[in-house]
C-alpha cells in the first residue's frame, strides 16, 4: 500500500488491493483512521468516514490531499487503471 503523504504521524495510503471510487485512507497508529473520496481529476476532496481524529487532524489531512490532488489521482490510476 504506497503511502501519499505522511503528515507527522499520520499516513495517507492508497490500497492495492482497494476498489472504486478513488479514495484514500488515513491512518494514525491503532488510534485513528479516516478515508476520504478523490473525485479524481479535479475533486473536490470528500471525507467520506473517520473513526478516533480529531477535526482539526481531518480539516488538515483534507487540505493536504487536496494541494496533493493531480499527483494522488495519478497515483490511484497507475494503480487501479
């Protein structure tokens, strides 16, 4: 699972083995996880559930693959076609 960004102790991956729509996953240890939805090419980025962050943690996580975006969605495509 290539990890996208990695804010302090937060890691925004894309699963391999994951499916449709283009989305992905934010996790923090055993204590949070989040996902959030691409809408690739041009967003907008979408949390689409969260369990355990804060909502300062997901605004920033949000933000950050949105400035991300073109290079995230590319990512997704060069793994899921």
């Amino acid at each position: 699972m290539p990890t996208v960004l990695t804010l302090r102790n937060i890691r925004v991956a894309i699963y391999t083995n994951d499916h449709p729509p283009s989305h992905v996953h934010a996790v923090k240890g055993n204590e949070a996880a989040a996902r959030f939805k691409l809408n690739c090419p041009d967003g907008p980025v979408e949390l689409w559930d969260h369990d355990g962050f804060r909502l300062s943690e997901l605004n920033e996580i949000g933000a950050q693959v949105a400035n991300n975006l073109a290079a995230i969605c590319a990512k997704w495509s060069e793994i899921h076609g």
